[in-house]
C-alpha cells in the first residue's frame, strides 16, 4: 500500500535520511525505533508530504506523493497523523475539533459528523468531554481525542509520530492501550516510538533507524533477541530492556 | 467665555460644522478601516502563503514593495499624490480620496499586524490542518485565522485609533473633517482656543469608545476559547 523508494532529505547540509526504502503493506503494524534525531520522524513526515523529500518516491497505493500533478490533500485525508505534541485546536471543542475536517471537506454532513464523533469518544470512554475545549483535557486524554480526530475521515493508514513522549507514565497506558485495540481492527498502522515493551506487544514489524539510515528491520523477535547490527546491539544496550 | 463659547458654537449655526466634520470623519475612518483590514488580508496572506510555499515570488515582492513604501512616506505626502497625481484630472468626491489614501496606508500596517498574528501560532497548527487533508485557505480560516485575531486585538485597536486621528491629515487637501471644521470656525471668530478644544474632546471621546469596543470584543474572545 505504501512504498517509500531511494527517499532522502537534507535540511541546507545536513542529510536527515539517506536513501530509505520501505514498503509497507495492508493490515502491518510497524513501529519505527532508534535514538532520537535519527531521523524517524521526518521519515513520518516526508511519507505525508508535511516535508518535502529532497530525492526519491513515496508511492500510496502507486500514487505518487511528491508529484506536482497530485493533490495531495486528496490522499492526506486517507493517511492519518497523530503528532507528540496533540496539536489539537485550542479555540476549537473537543467536539469541532472532531468534525472540523469531515464537515469543511463536505465528507459528511454535520448531524452525521456529529453522530459518528460521540459514537468515537463513548468507545473511548470520553463522551462527557464533548463540550470541552482542549486545554481542559489531561494530556492522555487530548491524544486520544487527536486520535479519533483523525479516525473520523476512515483513513487507510494511521502514522503515529512520538504519540507518548509527553505523557506521564499512566497516560502512555490509556494512549498505547488505545492503539493496539486499533491494530487489531486491522488498521494498517506506522508508529514512531520509544515505549519498546509496546513495540514488542504491538507490531508485526521493527524497523531501526540511526543516522538516517534503516540499518535493520524485522519481526519483534528478530529485533529483540536477535539484533544482527552492531548499532543495533549498542541501542538495545542502552535502553536496558 | 459664555460669549466665546456661543460665537463658536451657536451663531450662524456654527454648530453644524463641526457635525458635518464629525460626519465626514467618522465616514473616512470607517471606510478606511474596513479597506485597510481587506487589504491588509490579502498581503498577510500573499505573504505568509510565499514564506510556507515558496510560491508567488512575483506577488510576494511586489507586497513587500507596498508595505515598505506605505511605511516610509509619510500620510500626508501619500494623500497628496493620490490627490494631486492620481487623481488630477479625474472629478472625483474627495471624501473617497480620503478613503482611499488612508486605506491604503492602513492597509500596509494592519497587514504586518496580521503576519505577526499569523506567525504567532504554532507551526504545529498548520500541519495538523495537513494532515487532516484541508488545503491552506480551510486552515487559515478556520485553525489559524480565529486563533491569530485574539492575539492581535490590542495591535488592531491601537492602529485603528491612530487611524481615526490621522483622518485629520485630510484637512491638508480641503476635506472638511474635524480639524477642518474647526479652522474654518477659528477664521470666523478669530478665536483658535475654542473650537481646537472642542474637537479635542470629540477626537479624545471617539477614540475612548472606540478603544472600550475593542476592549469588549478582546473579552468576547477570551470567553469563547483561551
């Protein structure tokens, strides 16, 4: 569904990524690992196009991404993102944040909109925040709003940028818990992270990243028990998993 | 004092001057405020759309041109030429020059105000608004637009007061205006104190509704969301 080929990026002399290829299929969870500034999360960001790759491809089902003739916005609305930082819409309830998109993009109608955002945050247990705006929210729980954001538009892909860096430990849980019962849907999902017990329990897949490069890339069990790089084995090291 | 005060004010109706200046100022300011926040838009967003894109260079250029010309003249020079040059052989209502030029130099300052808002909001604002598939012109009016006004509401305020005292400029030209009204009553009664206190006043009480309207919609706002 998503194939990433010879992408690279450079911010004025620095290279962020040195020629990625990736491919990511229906149905996968993949999680991205590796120290921070590696680059994994301006891969995230070159995949939907909020960076614009220097070199290379990014085909989404054999459309390419960094191509003039491409709307991009059309193809955004099938690949979610979650970001750290929530970047929900402080003037916004957490309601309009909800159905802002759908509605303005004549998705659905706004009693339908409506409909489906409490139908969401019920499932997630937030239905009495509705009328809330963000900055009354705990930090786990504006993530799971920014999450069901973005499910509103049925996305074929869900890229999860960092979604626990800024949560205490108890909210990581209501965070993470969230996205695994969304894996099982069968969600095509990507997730950039450093909860490596998550990573373990959640992916079918591992890719690692250091210095912009995808130096290996497995199953969990390959990646955990049986690391072949020695990048791999020093970040294994350090982690103390 | 009494007598001072009914030779400016009562006989021969002097009173009307100063409404008919009160009339005309308030038309200019009005006209010119609304004219410099349209133009003040559009350059914000030629602007702010050139640094996120890298598109429009030629617009983009000629945008700054505007704003740094507009900024580097005074008014009254740039009421001239738009009297004198522009519209020399043109017929034209002179309260609509007035309009005009101070729109139009309005409109350089409220766009800077604007661009300030605009980049006042957190970049990270935009890239959800990406995310979500809507194009620039749904973010900005519906994520950053409403943000930025609350952040520039003071600045807004305080360049239209100044706006609304500038319009004073237009008695350089001949247009009967506040100022104007009380130098023509000053010419007849040969009595400058009065009639520059009255407009003083009448300016000095403008802009203190103005400022307490611009205060209550800083309130509105804070209600709404923060």
């Amino acid at each position: 569904m998503l194939v990433v080929k010879n992408l690279s990026k450079r911010f004025g002399k620095t290279t962020v990524l040195k020629n990625i290829n990736l491919v990511v299929n229906k149905k996968d969870r993949v999680a991205i690992i590796g120290s921070s500034g590696c680059g994994k999360s301006t891969l995230l960001r070159c995949i939907n196009q909020i960076e614009t790759p220097s070199d290379g491809k990014v085909l989404f089902e054999g459309i390419p991404l960094n191509d003039k003739e491409t709307d991009i916005n059309k193809i955004r609305i099938k690949m979610g993102m979650v970001f750290q930082q929530f970047n929900l819409f402080p003037h916004l309830k957490v309601i309009d944040n909800i159905i802002l998109a759908p509605v303005k993009l004549g998705i659905l109608k706004k009693d339908e909109a409506i409909k489906k955002a409490k139908e969401l945050l019920n499932k997630i247990g937030l239905s009495e925040k509705i009328n809330n705006y963000p900055k009354e929210l705990s930090g786990g729980q504006m993530q799971r709003v920014a999450i069901i954001r973005a499910l509103m538009l049925d996305p074929e892909l869900m890229m999860f940028d960092e979604p626990t860096s800024a949560l205490d430990p108890k909210m990581k849980l209501e965070v993470l818990d969230l996205m695994k019962d969304l894996g099982k849907t069968g969600l095509t999902m990507i997730v950039v992270t450093h909860e490596m017990q998550f990573v373990k329990d959640f992916a079918n897949r591992v890719i690692f990243m250091e210095n912009g490069e995808i130096i290996e890339e497995g199953s969990p069990k390959d990646i955990f028990n049986n690391p072949k790089s020695k990048e791999l084995k020093e970040f294994l090291e350090n982690i103390c998993i | 004092m009494l007598d001072s005060l009914y030779q400016t004010l009562i006989y021969d109706n002097r009173y009307l001057y100063f409404l008919e200046g009160l009339k005309n100022t308030l038309i200019i300011a009005f006209f010119a405020v609304i004219l410099g926040i349209i133009i003040g838009i559009i350059i914000s967003l030629i602007r702010n759309y050139h640094d996120k894109t890298n598109k429009l260079k030629i617009l983009n250029f000629l945008a700054k041109c505007y704003v740094n010309i507009i900024r580097g003249t005074p008014v009254i020079l740039q009421l001239m030429i738009i009297y004198y040059v522009i519209f020399a052989s043109v017929d034209i209502n002179i309260i609509i020059v007035g309009i005009l030029a101070f729109g139009i130099n309005s409109g350089a300052y409220v766009s800077e105000i604007i661009r300030a808002g605009i980049n006042s909001i957190d970049k990270g604002q935009l890239e959800a608004g990406y995310s979500l598939g809507l194009n620039y012109s749904k973010i900005m009016r519906f994520i950053i637009f409403p943000q930025a006004i609350k952040n520039i509401l003071p600045a807004l305020g305080n360049e239209f007061i100044t706006l609304l005292k500038e319009t004073s400029v237009g008695a350089y030209i001949g247009i009967v205006e506040l100022t104007k009204a009380s130098d023509i009553i000053a010419s007849r009664t040969y009595d400058y104190f009065l009639p520059l206190i009255v407009v003083a006043i009448i300016y000095l009480l403008l802009t203190i509704v103005l400022s307490k309207l611009v205060n209550l919609m800083e309130r509105k706002l804070d209600n709404v969301s923060s």
